[in-house]
C-alpha cells in the first residue's frame, strides 16, 4: 500500500535540515540512489529506515507514515533555523578574526599581548559549538578520525612553534620555577584553543546558501 505524503515529507524534513541526498545516505548507511528513490517515490523504506529516518528529523515514526501533511510546523521552524544559521556564520566568521589575533598574541606582538584574547577565543568557539546544526556530517566514523588526529597533529605544531620563539624560551629562562610553570600551562591551553579554532575553520566550515523553501 502507498503511504500517503512520505516522499513530500522526507524531501521537505531534509532541507529543512538543511542536508543534502548524500548526507542523508551517510547517516543511514544506504547509496545516494536509494534516497533519491523514496523521494521520488519509485520506492519506500522500510520499517527499520522509517525509525532512523524518524530519530534522524526529531519526530515520531507515526507522524511520518500516517499524517498527509507535514508534521513540522515550518513558519516557527524557518525563523529559527535562520537565525541559528546566521549566529553560526558570524560566529564563524569571527573565529577566524580571533585566530589570527590569538597567533599575533603568541608572539607578542606590540598591542596583541592581552589575557583576554584566550578568554573570547575559549567564548567564541563555544558559540560556534552551539550554534553549529550539521553534526549528521561528523557522525561518520572517518570524520571522526580525521578531526581528532587533526587536532594532536595540530596542537603538536602549535607547541613546536612555541619552543622555535626566541622570545618565549628567552622568558622562561628569566623568570622564576612557578612563574615559568604557569606561563608553560597558559600557553598549553591556548595552544589547544588554537587547535580547536583551526579544526572548526577547516571541519565546520558553513554549507553554500540554499533557499529556504524550494520547490518540490
């Protein structure tokens, strides 16, 4: 028996998601061409697609089988996807602007040294985190691995970076056991939040604009 409106929702749940066929199939271990068929309606999942297609949109699995119209109320949903997405893109943004200011800082340059840039970076990539919608993306197990060997990669450099500058290991040497320890923490951490800052450039980076309600 057909089911009524499935491949309409579907098609509208996914880019409400702002998610792509292929991004899809990832999720759920199926091709490409396998979405395009339930959407299309040439075929129809199954009942076990139906439950992680149901966990995967955040609503019930009777809702997508039985009710013609869409269960997502898209006039409350459209306005607040849009501003999350454009609080990610300025959040974003402004990540990239405080990494640069973050390396000026780890040199020491005049007018760059202020303990508060690791502050607002360590803010920043919060927002960033919070605000960022397409973890289906990083779910994959290869992403996964490339983010977090990325990162050590990454936090190794920046630690190398340090011991290459003159000026560092000249202030470590004139100051004091405790004072040397706490610069050595300070700049461990920061060069973590450097990492992490990195890694959301690279790995977060925002999807290509997309209208918001295209035709079906």
């Amino acid at each position: 028996m057909k089911v009524v409106g499935i491949s309409t929702k579907l098609k509208r749940l996914r880019k409400n998601k702002q998610m792509t066929q292929q991004d899809v199939a990832a999720y759920l271990h199926v091709s490409r061409k396998t979405i395009s068929g339930w959407e299309n309606e040439r075929s129809y999942p199954d009942v076990s697609m139906l439950i992680k297609l149901s966990d995967l949109f955040g609503i019930s699995t009777d809702d997508l089988i039985r009710d013609p119209k869409m269960t997502v109320d898209d006039r409350t949903k459209k306005p607040r996807s849009r501003k999350r997405q454009t609080v990610f893109i300025a959040t974003y943004r402004f990540n990239i602007v405080l990494l640069i200011i973050s390396y000026l800082h780890m040199y020491d340059l005049p007018g760059f040294h202020s303990a508060i840039t690791t502050l607002i970076l360590l803010i920043n990539e919060l927002a960033v985190f919070l605000s960022y919608e397409s973890w289906v993306n990083l779910k994959r197990r290869l992403t996964l691995l490339e983010i977090f060997g990325s990162f050590f990669m990454l936090l190794a450099v920046n630690i190398v970076i340090n011991f290459l500058s003159s000026s560092w290991n000249s202030s470590i040497v004139q100051s004091g056991t405790y004072e040397a320890l706490g610069m050595m923490i300070g700049r461990v951490i920061l060069d973590m939040l450097l990492s992490i800052s990195l890694i959301m450039v690279i790995f977060f980076r925002p999807a290509k604009k997309k209208k918001w309600w295209p035709s079906i």
